[in-house]
C-alpha cells in the first residue's frame, strides 16, 4: 500500500483531509498493524484523502502520564504539538482509544487543539452516507457478536452507540456481556498496566472479561482497541478458545465485509 505523509502531500502541494493517527500499537505491534491497514484500506477504498506522520509521529505520552511521569508526558506532547500545528492540522483520525482521549481532552491545555475522532465514529458516519457497501451475505452475517466496551472510548467519551451502530451494518447478531456501556468492565490494560506486572491478586481482569466474552456465546468477540484487542486476545488464548471464537477490531470487520 502507498500511504502518503504529511511531509510527501506538503512538498506535492497537496492537504489531506484528515491526519490518520497510527499510534504506538498501530506501528509496531504485529497484532495491532493488521487493523492500521484494514483500516487504511478502508479509507483508500471510499476515496477519503488521508496521511500520516510517518517517522514525525511520537507517542502521545498517555502510557507515561498514567504511570506518574508527568515531565516526560509533557515532553512527548510538546513535541507532537509542534509537528502538528507545523503542518496546520485541524482533524485527526486514530484507532487508538488511548491516542484519542489524549488527543482530544489532553492536549488542548498545552497549546494542542484540533478535532478528533475515533475510527469507530468516522466509520459509522461513511456507512451513514453511503460510502461503505457491505456484501450482501458477509462473513459476518447472522453470527453472534459481543461488543467489548474500551474505557477511553466509554466512560471516559461517552461513545457507545458508533460501535454498535457499525455493527450492526454487517447484519450480525450482536449480544451483550453483563457488564456492558456505563458498567462495561476494563480488559485490565489501562492506565499503564499493559507495561507493567500484574498486582497481586485472586484473578486477571483479561482472564474475568474474557470469561464474560465467552458466556455470551459469540463466535467473534469485538474490539475497537489495540490494547483491549491483546487482553481480549490473550484471555480467550487462556481459556484455549481460540480456534472457535475470534477477537477482531471492528475496522478488520468492516474492511472484510464491503464491497
């Protein structure tokens, strides 16, 4: 795929319409880097003009603030609102629940402010407006899927219908853990602890929330997360579920469903 940087479209003269932000996850972790492409794909594919900051994109310092280091998230941040206000950028686009929230609550206050949306929400606004087709009979139609509320998307954004919303597109059948929306339970990786040693304790909140994934009976287990994507992953691995039930992010669904 020929994805275009900020620094390419610039030098040909060009302004994207967005910034897709791929994030730390979306970069370098294999697992992760299938959902920046499904999710480029799908971009490329309705005709939406985007680009990336390639090698000008840092961290946005969430992983650091949350684990108390508040001298290098500022550092981080300073130096990302720089590259951005450089190229001018007004609207940004992340899969990263994480990038987001930082993105948009974080770094207004340090000089920062632009518009930003998760994928979930500019997905759902393409299929609003016709832009996504979805294959009639998809793979995904008529099975059961449970949506996984990510923290930084839910309760901290109050984002819950855009997911759904997307799903729903694909004809499925969604069904809902017991602990969903306001009440959904975190995958345990938040607030820094996907860098650090669990905490002694009775039981893994991957290995809870994954429990509760499985009880539903789903065949597909959806995540709009990188990191809720490992730990959904990762649990359902423990559980030696992972030939009957898959844990995908809701970009890959749609990417393998459109037209």
């Amino acid at each position: 795929m020929k994805i275009n940087t900020m620094a390419e479209m610039i030098a040909n003269g060009e302004t994207p319409e967005i910034l897709f932000w791929v994030g730390c996850a979306g970069s370098f972790d294999l697992r992760a880097q299938k959902i920046t492409k499904a999710f480029a794909t799908i971009l490329t594919k309705v005709g939406v003009k985007f680009a990336i900051l390639g090698k000008e994109e840092a961290c946005t310092g969430d992983p650091a603030r949350r684990a108390g280091n508040e001298f290098l998230f500022q550092m981080m941040a300073y130096q990302n609102i720089q590259v951005l206000n450089g190229y001018n950028i007004k609207k940004i686009v992340t899969t990263c629940p994480h990038c987001f929230n930082t993105l948009k609550n974080e770094y207004p206050e340090l000089g920062g402010t632009y518009e930003v949306i998760h994928h979930t929400t500019l997905l759902q606004e393409l299929i609003n407006e016709g832009k996504i087709i979805m294959k009639e009979g998809g793979s995904f139609k008529g099975k059961k899927i449970s949506y996984h509320d990510s923290c930084y998307l839910g309760r901290a954004n109050d984002i819950y219908e855009a997911p759904r919303k997307v799903l729903e597109a694909l004809d499925a059948e969604l069904i809902e853990m017991k602990r969903c929306r306001t009440n959904g339970l975190c995958c345990g990786a938040g607030g820094a602890q996907m860098f650090k040693e669990d905490e002694p304790g009775t039981s893994r909140i991957n290995m809870d929330r994954a429990d509760e994934a499985l009880e539903t009976g789903a065949k597909f287990i959806a995540a709009a997360c990188p990191f809720c994507n490992t730990m959904m992953s990762d649990g359902v691995k423990n559980r030696e579920k992972e030939n009957e039930v898959a844990v995908l992010d809701i970009a890959e669904m749609i990417a393998e469903s459109m037209v």
